[in-house]
C-alpha cells in the first residue's frame, strides 16, 4: 500500500514514520501544501494523510482541490482543533475520515486499512477466486481446483495481483511496485518469477491460465 503523508510537524512525520518502516504501507511526504497537492494530483495512492494546518496551501484547501480534479483517493485528516467546524468543514469538501491529535498510531492504521478496503471493494475478503484459482489472503495457501500449490512469497503477490485485476493485465510496473516498491533490483528478474509461477500454476494442467501481454505485462485468463 502506498500512502501519502502531507503534514508540515517534523516530529509527527518522524513518529509515523518510524512505525509504517515495520509495516506494509509504503509513506511517501511533503511538508508543505503546495508539494502535498502537485504530488497527490500527479500519482496514485491507496490513501492520503492530510494535516490541515499547512504552509503554502492548507489541508482544507487542498483535498476540495483534490476532488475538483476528479482525485477520489481517501482522505484522512488531521487537526489539532477538536472542534465540529473543523471536522464538519473537511467531510464537506471530500475528506473521508479524521483524527484529532494526538492520535493514537494503531488507530491510524486501522483507519488507513479500513478506508483501503472501503475503496478498493475489497471489504473484509480472506478469499480471492479466479476461475479455477483459490487464494487463502489470511493463510496464504492456493488451490488450483482440488489440487494445493505452494508459492513462494514473491508468487503469492504477483498471483494476488493478477487475481484482484483479472480479467484486465497487471502491467510490469504495478507487479514491480508490489514486490519491491522503490528499491528495484539491478537485474530484470521479474521473468525469473513470473517462471517460476507458471511452473506451479500453470505447468502440472492441462491449460495455462497466466498470459503475457506483450510490452505491457501479464493477466489471468480464467
């Protein structure tokens, strides 16, 4: 999950930080308004963290410009003011949640994987199904029909994400997101994985489910 914090107190950025770096919510940041909004209008996020007190443009300001931009990404902000202004004024104009500091760090969390789901239609799944494919997202395990198949880490997230996108492809770039984010390898061994799916997945049946999309990327065609 990527997510961006947009919130100008160092040491409030520096607390959150410490506690996603053992978590699976990738934090990108800016520390101005200005910044915040050039970044949240120019890349996908799953969520946003938004302080509502900001330099150059405030946090009120700059999700109601989200939104007029057509951005739905969830909003989450934070205000130093428990006050039903604040907090009626950023619902208004497109905020999905808020938290008045100081906040608990676990409830942030929840609220980020809870407003994720929220969003995604995810829900509270534990089961992906793909036509012959079943994918246990609690236990990791995977049934192609009666049969188990055990994947290594890196081929459970690339199958979970051609299951979630199926039938449309998961370019190249998203499944590289996912197993590495922003500290991708010196060597294309993306092929060297996706092999090794197809080997389990593919390989013992009769017929091969995982497609290559030309210069593009992959998709399950159940």
């Amino acid at each position: 999950m990527n997510v961006l914090l947009i919130e100008d107190c160092q040491e409030v950025a520096e607390i959150i930080f410490d506690y996603f770096e053992q978590t699976d919510i990738e934090l990108d940041y800016a520390a101005t308004g200005t910044l915040g909004l050039k970044l949240a209008s120019e890349q996908d996020f799953d969520c946003i963290i938004l302080d509502i007190m900001l330099p150059g443009i405030d946090g009120l300001s700059l999700c109601k410009a989200l939104r007029q931009r057509g951005k739905d990404t969830p909003v989450i902000m934070l205000t130093a003011r428990d006050t039903n202004l604040d907090i009626k004024q950023g619902l208004n104009i497109g905020a999905d949640d808020y938290l008045v500091k100081p906040f608990d760090i676990e409830i942030l969390e929840a609220r980020i994987h809870s407003l994720i789901r929220r969003s995604s239609g995810s829900g509270f799944k534990t089961y992906l199904r793909c036509g012959e494919l079943k994918l246990d997202l609690q236990n990791y395990h995977v049934w192609r029909g009666e049969i188990a198949i055990k994947l290594n880490p890196s081929c459970f997230k690339i199958l979970k994400l051609l299951m979630e996108k199926s039938p449309a492809l998961a370019t190249r770039q998203e499944i590289e997101h996912v197993l590495w984010a922003d500290d991708m390898p010196d060597q294309d061994i993306l092929r060297k994985h996706i092999y090794q799916l197809r080997s389990k997945v593919d390989k013992p049946f009769t017929q091969e489910l995982i497609q290559t999309v030309p210069k593009l990327g992959y998709r399950i065609s159940a």
